[in-house]
C-alpha cells in the first residue's frame, strides 16, 4: 500500500516524538518535510531521521511537498490556521491538543473536515495508554457520583520555563493541559459537564499582561459528580504531590501511585507525566465491626509504554481511521467539548465567577 506522506510542523518535543513515529512506522508514512522557525531544532530532528528536507516556514513547505498528512506540533496560536491551509489543500491532519484557541475555531475546523471528507485525529495521549484506559475502566466501577482530583503542576527553568512562558503567550496552563484531564473526567462519568468554576494566581512578572501561570478548576456534572484540575508551571511551583490523580465514588476509590515515592525525575520530565506506576484500588465494603471486608489492590502497570511509544500508537491510530475510514465524529466533538469547558473554566477564574455550560 502506498506511504503516506508527511510533513511534520513543529520540532520541539511533541513534534519530535511523533517525527519519530512516521519514521518508525516507514512502511505506512513517509517524512517529505520539517517545518521549524528556529533552524537548530528542525536540523537537529532532520540529522536524527537520516537528513530530511527542512523548511522555516509552514506555507512554503505545503506548496512544495504536498503531502497526504499534516502533523502539528505547534503552539497552540497556530494550530487552527495551519489545519485549515491543510484541510483545504486535501490533506489530513493530525493536531497537538488543544485544537484550537476558540470553540469556534475548533468547530470550524471540525466543520472543514467533514465538509472535504478528511480525518483529524487530536493528541489526547492518555486515550492510547494502556494504564490510563485501566484507571477510566475501573472508575466507571465505582458508582456515581464521581469524585475526580487531578493535578500536574511543574516547576521549570531553563529551556522548560521559557517553553512554558511561549504557551503562555496563548493560553494558561489550565487550558493547555486541562482539555487531557478533563476528558479523562467525562470519559468517567459519561455525563454532561454543566457548570464550571476556577481560582487563578499570577506568581511572576515575566508572563505577558494578563496572563497567570497558576491555575484550578472546578467542574460540575449533570450526574453530581464534580472534579478539579489544578496545575502550575514555573521556577517557583513546589516538587511536593504535583501529580494527583485519584478518584472517589460511593464503592471507593481508586488512585495513580507511584510506590517508590514522589516521582525522582521531577515535574518538568514530559515523560513522566503519563506515567501510572500503580493503581490503588480501595472498595468501602465494611463488615459488621466495621471494619474493611477488603485490603486494597495494587493493579500493576510497571510495562506500560514510553512517551515515544505512546506518540507512535496516535499516529497509528491516524493510519487506521484513514486507511479504514473510521468515523472520528465522537473524537472531535469530545476534543471540542473539552476545549469548551477549560475555555469557561479560564474565563471564570479571570471574572470570579461561575459558568453556567448548559
């Protein structure tokens, strides 16, 4: 069967991970260009593919290479410009989340492809991970309503903190890595987010005007199950439980751990923040002393798969629904979903407020 061919936008280390799939996956994708606007970056992931043709500029390299799939990697300001120069040009897309910075830029997008008939496959990782399929599948065990607690705060310097302050130039970091968790969060509860509240601090003079880069929300759903998400970057965020990932039902709960104590490489490893370890697995059931009927269960997820792998089985997963023709309707109207209650989430933490989503 013929490559695809792929040009990938975006050389940082998203758009590495996944240059790394196309070429491990060489019999189904075929790399025609790197596009980067800082020229060590794209020459550096070119030398490492064995001296792919590299470009600085996105729409110069879609004139000349034409390719079947375009790979974005991005920040997220351009994310939505560059699909629709794709989608418009017969080419299929793969998006790094969040696919756009509006829901009605995302809707558009989602619009395009259906009206060229093209596929769009969104990067939510955790949906490929084995570990975090488990942690979803066994909450669902637990009754309703959800109790849902997740963070991911990340303190950075260096190349990390100045990666952090150029999203930032686009979104806080409860919008860019909320939309993962809260799609986690429906994906558990199977029901409609329907109000959303936030809190927000500001603890550096180096964010553009307007910006903050600490961040929780707060969201509520048609079910009674309720979750937060909070997450920080910068030099200043605290090493202490900067992953929580647990979640309580009327059964028990069950929780991401990490049993050899908080995560050694540290909060800004990208690696490390898909990682399981171990899922805590505590059933309520008491018997007439009260007293636990049950010790809790360790469900072991120590083979899962690396960051890189995981990156592979997305573009995968890309290969199927365009070599299968599979219906993404449910995958982007999720992605769009998400987008919406983090974008709500942002607006009430900057106007002290609740939004109603519904």
């Amino acid at each position: 069967m013929t490559q695809l061919r792929v040009l990938v936008v975006g050389c940082g280390n998203m758009g590495t991970s996944h240059a790394r799939a196309y070429h491990h996956l060489a019999n189904d994708f075929h790399i025609v260009g790197l596009v980067a606007r800082g020229a060590d970056s794209r020459e550096r992931l070119s030398r490492e593919l064995g001296g792919v043709t590299t470009f600085a500029d996105f729409e110069q390299a879609y004139a000349a290479t034409r390719p079947d799939v375009v790979s974005i990697n991005t920040y997220p300001d351009s994310h939505a410009a560059i699909a629709r120069t794709a989608l418009r040009g017969g080419s299929h897309v793969f998006v790094e989340k969040p696919l756009a910075e509006t829901v009605a830029e995302a809707q558009s997008i989602v619009d395009l492809a259906k009206e060229h008939r093209r596929k769009v496959v969104v990067g939510y990782i955790l949906r490929v991970h084995p570990a975090w399929q488990k942690f979803i599948e066994v909450a669902r065990t637990l009754g309703k309503p959800l109790v849902m607690r997740m963070n991911l705060n990340q303190q950075s310097r260096g190349k990390d903190w100045l990666t952090h302050k150029a999203l930032m130039n686009s979104m806080s970091p409860i919008v860019d890595c909320g939309v993962h968790y809260v799609d986690v969060m429906c994906q558990m509860t199977r029901s409609q987010p329907v109000r959303v509240s936030a809190i927000q601090a500001r603890l550096s003079d180096e964010l553009k005007p307007g910006m903050y880069n600490y961040g929780q929300l707060q969201v509520t759903f048609a079910d009674g199950s309720v979750g937060w998400y909070e997450a920080g970057w910068g030099p200043m965020m605290s090493e202490v439980a900067y992953f929580v990932k647990d979640v309580v039902g009327p059964k028990g709960c069950v929780s991401i751990v990490d049993r050899t104590g908080e995560r050694a490489s540290g909060s800004s490893e990208v690696g490390a923040h898909t990682k399981t370890n171990s899922l805590r697995l505590h059933w309520q059931q008491r018997d007439a002393a009260d007293q636990f009927l049950r010790a809790d269960e360790w469900l072991d997820t120590a083979d899962e798969p690396d960051h890189d792998t995981l990156c592979r089985r997305e573009q995968q997963f890309l290969l199927r629904a365009i070599r299968e023709d599979i219906d993404l309707t449910d995958h982007l109207d999720d992605a769009v979903a998400s987008l919406r209650v983090v974008l709500a989430a942002d607006r009430a933490a900057r106007e002290g407020r609740t939004i109603d989503l519904v």
